[in-house]
C-alpha cells in the first residue's frame, strides 16, 4: 500500500483482515462442531476470562493516550460494559466480567480458578499482555484500530452461540449470556471503532499502521487460540 487509500478502499482492506479472524482456527471450528470435550470447553472458558478481565485494562490505556474528549466521552462506555459499575453505592450493572464469571460456573469452573491468574497458560497471558503493552505505548488510534476484529465478532459469537447451545447440554444456558449481551454491544463498537479510524488515518502511514495493528491483534487472538487448544502437558506449569 503505497497510495492514500480512499475511505471505501481503506475499509475494505480493514474487512480484508477477516481471513485471519479467530473463527478460522481448529479449536473454534471444532468447537461450532460440538466436539470440544468438557475439559477443553473448561480450559477455553479460564484461559479467555483472563483476555476478558484485561479488556478494560487496555481500554483504559487507550483513555490515557487519546487528548479527544468527544472520543473519551464514548470510549470509557467499553470499561462500564466490562466493569459494571455501582450507583450510589448499588450494584447498578453487573457487566461483563460477572457475566463471564458466571459462564465459568455454568461450565463447572469456581469464580476463585477464574480469578487465580496462576492458571492461565503462558502462550494466553503472553498474547494478553502483548495487548494491553500495545494499547498503553502506540498512538491511540492505532490501538484503536486493533480493536477492529470486532467487525469480525459478532458473526463468529452468534455461531458460536448456535453450537453452544445445540450441542453442549451440560452447560446451564444461563451462562451464555455474555455472548447474547456482546451480539449488540459490539456491533455498536466496532461501527464507532471503524469510523474513528477512517476519520483520522490521513496519511500513507497511519492507514499502513492501521492495518497493521487489526493484523497484530488477529495474530494475537490465533496465538492465544494455539496455547488453548494445546494445552500443558507440564504437571503444573503454574508460576
Ligand atoms: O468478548 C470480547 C470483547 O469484549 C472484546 C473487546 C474487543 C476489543 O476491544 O478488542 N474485542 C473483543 C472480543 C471479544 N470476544 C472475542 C470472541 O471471539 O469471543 C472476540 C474479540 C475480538 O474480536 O476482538
């Protein structure tokens, strides 16, 4: 890409990036399959809570460098859908986080394995932390930008959720309710997302990085995939 792209073309080379989307992946292939056994559906529910108990992290890493206001005043939305938040002193929305924490009940894993850092392999928090690093030290809407695989999200969530609930009956419905919460919240993300970037990558090079960082992320999501869907055969590879 050696041209300014205009914003039809650079959205379409953003869209381009779906064939390195996660859904792609063995582990998310057999799982839409019904294959996954209840080990590997337990492994794959720990080791994402902890991509999911990092996403505010990363967001709010994202605050921190954008000077925007106007872009602050939406973007601090993503750490209330994941926190929750309290009102006066209530709990007024439980939030993601609850929500996940209650998918690991409804497949058999305690909130305290969930919360045990100490379980999660080293190839997830390796690809996780890459991802808060990116988020804390690019330009803003470079990070921004690396969030974009959610254009790619809501079609693999809702097969997702087709399989999850046709073919894993020992897991209490209830507890997907996160991904029926994410069908609309990320939608409604990834539209803002892709719109700050096509607004504000003027150059030949912020559209180059741009592209770059939703590369670096589906890398990211694919890496943490593999460490999942190997596994450890180390007795306790916990640090
Ligand atoms: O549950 C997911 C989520 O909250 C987010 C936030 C967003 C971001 O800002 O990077 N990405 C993301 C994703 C979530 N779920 C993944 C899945 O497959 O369940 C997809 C992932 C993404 O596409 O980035």
């Amino acid at each position: 890409m050696q041209e300014l792209l205009s914003p039809i073309e650079f959205e379409n080379l953003l869209r381009q990036q779906h064939r390195r989307y996660h859904h792609l992946h063995p582990f998310h292939q057999r799982m839409n399959a019904g294959e996954l056994t209840q080990e590997e559906v337990r492994r794959w529910v720990i080791n994402r809570f902890y991509y999911q108990r990092n996403i505010p992290l990363k967001d709010a890493a994202i605050l921190s460098n954008c000077p925007d206001r106007e872009v602050r005043r939406e973007w601090i939305q993503r750490i209330i859908d994941h926190d929750g938040r309290n009102i006066d002193g209530k709990d007024a929305e439980a939030g993601g986080i609850e929500a996940w924490l209650r998918l690991g009940e409804a497949v058999g894993v305690s909130r305290d394995k969930l919360l045990d850092d100490g379980n999660v392999l080293p190839g997830v928090r390796y690809a996780v932390d890459a991802y808060v690093n990116f988020c804390k030290t690019k330009p803003w809407i470079e990070a921004i930008a690396s969030s974009l695989t959610e254009l790619f999200g809501p079609d693999a969530i809702r097969d997702r959720l087709v399989a999850l609930e046709k073919y894993y009956s020992w897991i209490d419905p209830s507890g997907f309710d996160y991904f029926r919460v994410r069908l609309h919240q990320a939608p409604q993300d990834a539209r803002y997302a892709l719109n700050l970037v096509l607004q504000n990558c003027q150059t030949v090079e912020m559209q180059q990085n741009a592209v770059g960082a939703l590369i670096f992320k589906c890398d990211l999501l694919w890496s943490q995939l593999e460490a999942i869907d190997r596994g450890d055969t180390r007795l306790d590879f916990r640090f």
